[in-house]
C-alpha cells in the first residue's frame, strides 16, 4: 500500500492551483462557476466523441499500430480537431462566455480541472485503494503535467475566444494542440527521455502558447467579440 499523505499531495498539487484561480476569477458570481461547468462538459463531451475513430485504427489494423509514431501522430490530430471543435462550438453556444474575460478564463479553467480530475486524481485515488506502492516521487511528474495541461487549455481557449474575430485562429488552436500532445507522447514513448526531462520541455512549451494567447487577445475586450 502506497503513502497515503503522498497520494493526497499529489491529488492537491494537481488540482489546488486550478482551483484557487477559479475561486479568483469566478468569485461570488454564479455564471462564473457556470463557466467552469460548461468547459469540463466540453472536455468530456471531446473525449467521448473521438473515442470511437481513436479506437478504429487498432480495430482495423491491430492493437499493435497503438504503440507507432504514426499512431501518435493520428491521435494528437482527433485531440486537436475535437477539443478545439468542441470548445469553438460551446464557445459559439453559450455567447454569455464571450461577454466578459472572466468567465473565458473560467470556461478554460474548467475545462483542464475536469481532465485533471478524471485523468489523474481519480485514477491515482484507484491505484491506491488497489494497493499500489505510489511515493510522491513517483506522482509527482503526472501533478505537475496537470498543471501544464490546465495552463495550455487556458491559452487554448484565449486562441478559440480569438477564433470570433479571426476563424484562423481556431486552426491555430487545432495544430497547436495536436502538436503539443505529439511532442509530450513521442518524447516519452518514442525517444524515450527521462520524465522529468518530458516535463521540462511541455513546460517551455506551454509557457509560449501562453504568451502567445496572452499577446493576440490583450488589445480585445471580449464584449468586442461577439458573434
């Protein structure tokens, strides 16, 4: 049985820093936390609706093709084209959002909590209770990727808010994240580097999609925007 105070750790340094930021940008106001709901149904809604051609190339070709560099390339594709389909889409819907950049802030937010959640605090809280011997060392890398996760939906999503001005953008916001995902999988999986050295290049990475996002919408309101 693993460190229980390690397990918890890790769920809170995965979890807490999203949390405090939605706590700042939502505050008191009930369509702020509404935000928030609507991006993690967002991600979940891209997870479900690309689950099913992600799993058509090892049906038709094999549980082999999984473990390729081409296959890698295929599923950073759907989570690029779906992801940002979807929060486009939502981002369309739901015109409240637009109206104030606290809540687009909330809606990226929300959108990287849930997948934190569900990617890796509840499988971390599983492999426990299943008796996993998991040290903080080793949950560490997968706390801090949350976090660099939550980061790149934020700016992500200021690249989709973009979209309502220039389409472009939500092409940029696909490639991008289709790009990230590649580099973090193939790193690891493909050449095989050290996690902690995976870590460090999603976090330079996700630093300049963030200063990125931060210089397209700085000059914009987002009552400016509307569709």
């Amino acid at each position: 049985m693993g460190d229980p105070l390690a397990v918890a750790g890790a769920v809170l340094i995965a979890v807490a820093p999203s949390l405090a930021a939605l706590a700042y940008f939502a505050r008191k106001d009930r369509r702020g936390w509404l935000c928030l709901g609507i991006g993690g149904v967002g991600w979940f809604a891209a997870l479900l609706l690309r689950l099913v051609p992600l799993q058509l190339p090892a049906f038709v070709l094999g549980p082999a093709i999984a473990s390729t560099v081409l296959y890698f390339a295929y599923a950073a594709v759907l989570a690029g084209i779906f992801e940002e389909g979807v929060r486009y889409l939502l981002l369309w819907k739901a015109g409240f959002i637009r109206a104030d950049m606290r809540y687009v802030l909330c809606f990226g937010l929300g959108w990287g909590l849930l997948e934190a959640v569900l990617i890796y605090a509840v499988n971390v809280v599983v492999a426990y209770y299943l008796g996993y011997a998991l040290s903080l060392t080793d949950l560490l890398p997968g706390a801090v990727e949350r976090n660099l996760a939550v980061v790149m939906h934020v700016a992500l999503t200021l690249m989709v808010f973009k979209a309502f001005q220039s389409r472009r953008y939500l092409f940029v916001a696909m490639a991008l994240h289709a790009a990230v995902d590649f580099a973090a999988v193939a790193s690891y999986y493909t050449l095989h580097l050290p996690v902690w050295h995976v870590e460090g290049i999603l976090l330079v990475i996700v630093l300049i999609l963030a200063a990125y996002a931060a210089f397209i919408t700085k000059k914009k309101k987002a009552g400016s925007w509307q569709a």
